[in-house]
C-alpha cells in the first residue's frame, strides 16, 4: 500500500476517535475472495457469452475468450464451492457489521 494512502487512512481514523468514535483495526474475513471471484466470474462468462463465443468468435477481445473458455471448463463441484464460499463470506459480513457501524479502508 502506498505511504501516502494509509497516513491519510490513520488520520480519518483519528478523526473519528477525536470525535468520540470507538475505532479498532479489524477486517472482516474474506480469505476467499480471490478464488471465489475468478470462479464466479468465470461461470457468469460462460453462461452469459457462450453463445457469443460460438457464434462471433471472431469480433471478442482475447481475456473475453478466455474468460467464456474458462467459465465453460468448470465443474459442478468447483461452482458449488465458489457458491458456499459466497453465501459463507456474505454471512460474515452480516456478523461484522453487527458489531462495526463503519468500515474505513484504504481500498477502493
């Protein structure tokens, strides 16, 4: 992460305390992300472009094609996964946001 980005995180942070705000550095868990995206991703490629891969080949960027031949390459098990990792992590987010009104990030 840039310097520059997290100085200016830690002062809104400060901010929020020296307002009376009780602030902790804590994320909630999204350890799947990564895999459950491209999975995801993946799979709505192939189910919302097959046919423009059969049929129009020809005019589809590259990383379009790779991602419809990507989506079209999965398994059932691999989309329940991504499926379970989904519907696991939005539960978590429930639970944290229970407990933090205000999640303050860096990130976009």
């Amino acid at each position: 992460m840039d310097p520059q980005i997290a100085a200016i995180t830690r002062q809104a942070a400060a901010r929020f305390v020296e307002a009376g705000a009780i602030v902790e550095e804590t994320h909630p868990d999204f350890r799947e992300t990564q895999e459950c995206f491209h999975i995801l991703r993946a799979f709505d490629f192939a189910v919302s472009k097959a046919a423009l891969l059969r049929n129009h080949r020809d005019l589809l960027k590259p990383e379009v094609i790779w991602n419809i031949e990507e989506g079209l390459k999965l398994t059932v098990e691999q989309i329940e996964r991504a499926e379970t990792q989904r519907l696991t992590m939005a539960a978590r987010a429930v639970e944290f946001f229970k407990k933090y009104d205000l999640l303050l990030s860096p990130e976009p």
